[in-house]
C-alpha cells in the first residue's frame, strides 16, 4: 500500500518556513546540520498529517495555529541548544 502523494505532516511546512525566517538555511550550515536539526525538530512536534494546506487555513482556530507555532519556536530553540552542546563535546 502506498499513501497519497500529497499527505505531508503540516509541522514540516511550518518548521521550514521559521527556519528561513530565521536565515537559519543560509547560515553556512551544512546539510548534515540542517537535517539532523530538522529531525530533533519535528521529533518534539506532534504529527499534523494533511492532504491540503488551505484546509488547515480556513478550518484551524487562530489560537491552534498560534500554539503550533509557539510549538515550533521551542522545538527550535531547544535543538538547536542540543546541537551546539553536542558539538561542544566534539571540541
């Protein structure tokens, strides 16, 4: 069996759109950094699964999305913080 092409976890869509925000895409971090970022990242979220995205716009609460995106801005902070101690051990 195969899912549909387009079920994607809405938290991907949000999780990408902070970090270029953040510049965080174009920091000189390499791949490696950016996925393993990514995965600690959406590993804290809980999974959203959608097929369309104007779906979440028109039907979510502004108080859903906004908790959602408090819940990506803690992911972030806090893998981030995992990451920059882990490579402090490396040192």
């Amino acid at each position: 069996m195969k899912l549909h092409d387009d079920i994607h976890n809405y938290y991907e869509k949000l999780v990408v759109d902070k970090l270029d925000s953040m510049n965080i895409t174009e920091n000189n971090q390499d791949s490696d950094y950016l996925a393993d970022l990514c995965c600690l990242i959406l590993n804290q979220l809980p999974p959203r699964y959608i097929r369309y995205e104007v779906d979440m716009a028109f039907y979510m609460p502004q108080a859903e999305r906004l908790q959602m995106e408090l819940n990506v801005d803690s992911a972030i902070r806090s893998s981030m913080k995992f990451l920059e101690e882990r490579d402090k051990r490396k040192v």
